[in-house]
C-alpha cells in the first residue's frame, strides 16, 4: 500500500511540473522554430527570432527601464530587509506580532487588488506615475521574501559570537560590522539577487504604475495580447534563461551561507 502510496506521489507531481513547465519548453521550441507560424509541424531550425530580438530598439528601450526599476527596488529591499531580519531575529519588543504580521501582509493579498488600490491611493494624494511610483510599489511586495531570505540566515547564525565580541569590549556597532555583517552577507547577497529577480518579472503592479515609462515586462505582455510572434518565444526564453542563472548564483550564496 505504501508502494503504490508513494507511486501515486511521484505521479501527481510529475503531472503537476509537467504542467507548469511544459508550455515553457514549447515556447523555446517555436523559438527555434523557421516559420512565423506557432503551430506544428515545425518547418525548420533558426536564430533569426533570437537575432530580431537583440536587434530590436524598442525592446532594448523596455530592457533599460526595467534594469531601472530593478536595481533601485534590490537596493530598497535589501536594506529594508536587512534592517527588519535583525529587528526579528535580534531584538525582543511589543508589538513584534503585530510588526510581523504587517511585514508579510503583501503575501496574501492579491496583486491586482494591491495595484488598484496604489493607483488608486496616488490619485488621491496627486502623484504622477513614474519610475518612483514603481520603485515603491514593487519594494513593498517584494520586501517580506527578502526579509525571510536573510532572517532565515540569522536564524542560524550563533548569537554567542556576538555576546563574545560585546564581552571584548566591541561596541554594538564594531559587533554588527565585524561579526554579524560577515555572518549575514552571503544572505544579504540572495536576498538582492531574489529582488532583482522578482522585480523583472513582475507585471501587474508594474502595469498600474509605471506611466509612460514601461518596463519589459509590460511591453512583451502587450505585445502577446495582439500579436504572437515567435520573436517573442525567443524574448520569453532569454528572460528565464537569464532569471535562472540569477537564482542559481542566489542558491549557491544561500548554500554558503548554511554551511559557513
């Protein structure tokens, strides 16, 4: 009975990444795919999507404004999460549930319903859509996986080597920047990849708040709703080609970390 208990397991999750993954191979297949036609039988083996693409202006303009948004929302969110995993794993205080409690409020609430009510709060207070309306938007719903990724770190990080270094004589200060610092990096360095990774790929609040100034993510959306183009399988397939290698290296910092 455990046999077949387990055969069933194995099973139901083949199903289940076979579902989710299965339209991603597709989509690098017509890739390289010759005809214009997103169906099959496939009519040949070709680069010239993927050579479209790169030479393609006005993606390369949607490509600099994501990388606009990207790299101040890891800033923002790493050390903002910094800042809240040591409040959490450091410091005892009322309130904490409560603090808790509102840090990971954004994993349950429902992204759309999130976007109306920041597009909705910035008509109020009479703030044009921007970049800056993206980057605060973004920051908040990203900010509790961050939080959690390096939290996690300082979890097991030995608090007996901080009490060691106050007992020398360190200042709290020389005991954050010579002892816990170090110990916290390789999670401070997951966290940010995770951002970075996290502000690319996200579409919904982004579209509700970007304005004029539309990240990638908008653009390829627009584009798939009035016209399928293979061109757009290759843009698809280097974008999660290259989120891969970023959560890759924020494994391997994670990694690290647990074993230091």
């Amino acid at each position: 009975m455990r046999i077949s208990g387990w055969a069933a397991l194995r099973g139901y999750t083949v199903v289940v990444y076979g579902f989710v993954y299965l339209p991603i191979m597709l989509m690098g297949l017509f890739s390289l795919n010759s005809s214009d036609m997103i169906a099959f039988p496939l009519t040949g083996f070709t680069f010239d999507w993927y050579t479209q693409i790169l030479h393609d202006g006005r993606i390369f303009k949607g490509l600099l404004t994501t990388m606009a948004v990207a790299f101040p929302v890891t800033i923002i969110t790493t050390v903002l999460g910094s800042m809240a995993a040591l409040v959490l794993t450091r410091h005892k205080f009322k309130g904490k549930t409560a603090f808790l409690a509102l840090l990971v409020l954004p994993f349950f609430v429902p992204k759309l319903i999130f976007a109306i009510a920041q597009v909705t709060f910035l008509n109020d207070v009479g703030i044009a859509k921007g970049l800056y309306t993206v980057w605060i938007s973004q920051a908040m719903i990203i900010l509790p996986f961050v939080t959690v990724i390096i939290a996690s770190v300082l979890f097991r990080v030995d608090k007996r080597l901080e009490e060691a270094a106050g007992d020398l004589g360190a200042t709290p200060w020389q005991t954050f920047r010579r002892v816990t610092l170090p110990l916290m990096k390789n999670g401070i360095l997951a966290g940010s990849f995770i951002s970075f990774v996290l502000s690319n790929a996200e579409y919904t609040v982004s579209y509700f708040t970007s304005g004029r100034a539309q990240p990638l993510s908008v653009l390829v959306a627009s584009d798939f709703r009035f016209h399928l183009s293979p061109s757009l399988n290759a843009l698809a397939m280097l974008i999660v080609l290259f989120n891969i290698l970023v959560i890759v290296i924020s494994e391997w910092f994670r990694r690290r970390s647990v074993q230091a």
